[in-house]
C-alpha cells in the first residue's frame, strides 16, 4: 500500500525517562550488530537470529527515522509524554528492523516487519523480568493519542532456546487498516531486550514467527 504504515508504536520509547543511566551508545563495547548472509548477530547483547532472505534491512539512519515517527504518533499532543519520550531517548537502541518490502512499495498487502530494541535499565534495578518490563510498557502505549482494539493485560512466558521471554499482543485499526504486533520482551544484564513484529494476519504473523523462534544466544551455552 502506498500509505505504508509504519511501525508506529515502540516498546521501548520512554519506560524509564526517570533515569540517569550512561547513554546506551556509549556502553563499553556497545554494537548495533549486523545483517550477513541471512543472520543478524550481536556480540555485545550475545544475540543472534536468522532473517528472511531478501527482505529490506533498515539502514541506522532509517532506523533512526521510524524512531521519531514512532514517538510522534505515540505521544500526539501530550506534552508531558513528548518531554518524558525526549529525556529517555539516550536509553534506548534500535538495533535493527527488517521488513518484507521496501517501505513505500506499490502493494496492497500489509507489509509485514521485525524489530529489535534495547533499553538500559541499569538504574531501574525493580525491573528484573521482561513481565516486569511489559507492565511499565503497557502503561505507557495506553497513555499516549493511539486507540488500541484490544492490548494484553497479562503476560504470557514464552522460552525461546533458553531466553526467557514475555509477550503481549497488541491490535489497532488505524486509517482503516487493521494491524496486529506482538511484543517479546526480556532482561538480561541490566538491559531489556524487545522484539516487536507486525502483521495483517495469521498468515504473515506464522511466517514471522519461524524467524522469531531461531532467536539465540550468539556464544551457545
């Protein structure tokens, strides 16, 4: 479509604004990690997973961009949420977003789309668990200008070789459009790692998901 949606609402935008942590960039030997042969890898979050051949990677600068995208349609006109969004902004990395079709394409299909976040929490030592995470998260979808049409209240554990995640779904009908994501989220060393995938159905949501389940640590235990 040509009015490709976007991905419009970040897990990890403003969770913890409050506080005062080193930026996340500037972490000792922080990477964003890479895309190669079919695999994105990152040695300093101990990630990897493979990625659909073909699908458009994000460059940064891109990233970058449906970053602020993302933050303007969460906060709309709310002010305090525009500041606190502002001040956790050196918190959070988008290390990578992939989707099927390069955005803007002619298609009348949903274009679906893969994410993966990192916050630093190190100074939200309360947050231990990607539950624990997802409950702050949800508040602060649910405070911003977007309508949902259903967002999980409780949070399923979902294990994924070894990494121990939580998930919610989240459904919004925007211009028309109906859109599902679905957020894993987990915490590892003082970090919160998310994963957010978008799709238009349970087709594209199970084509997703075969990538989503080789997600792994890049040193097997």
């Amino acid at each position: 479509m040509k009015n490709y949606i976007k991905l419009f609402v970040l897990l990890t935008v403003v969770t913890f604004a409050a506080c005062k942590n080193t930026p996340i960039a500037e972490e000792q030997g922080f990477e964003y990690g890479s895309v190669k042969d079919g695999r994105y890898t990152n040695k300093y979050f101990d990630i990897q997973m493979k990625v659909p051949q073909g699908w458009d990677v994000q460059s940064q600068k891109e990233n970058d961009a449906l970053m602020d995208e993302g933050k303007e349609m969460v906060a709309g006109d709310n002010v305090k949420m525009k500041a606190a969004i502002k001040a956790a902004e050196i918190n959070t990395a988008n290390l990578f977003t992939i989707f099927k079709q390069k955005p803007g394409s002619n298609t009348t299909e949903f274009n679906p789309s893969i994410m993966l976040m990192a916050e630093n929490l190190k100074n939200a030592p309360g947050v231990r668990s990607g539950d624990a995470y997802l409950t702050q998260s949800r508040k602060v979808l649910t405070s911003g200008s977007m309508k949902y049409d259903s967002i999980d209240e409780t949070f399923e554990k979902r294990m994924i070789n070894g990494w121990e995640f939580y998930t919610m779904n989240v459904a919004i009908n925007y211009n028309g459009v109906p859109v599902k994501q679905t957020y894993l989220a987990t915490v590892k060393d003082g970090f919160a790692i998310g994963l957010i995938y978008s799709y238009g159905d349970d087709a594209q949501k199970a084509e997703l998901e075969k990538y989503i389940s080789t997600f792994d640590y890049f040193k097997k235990k």
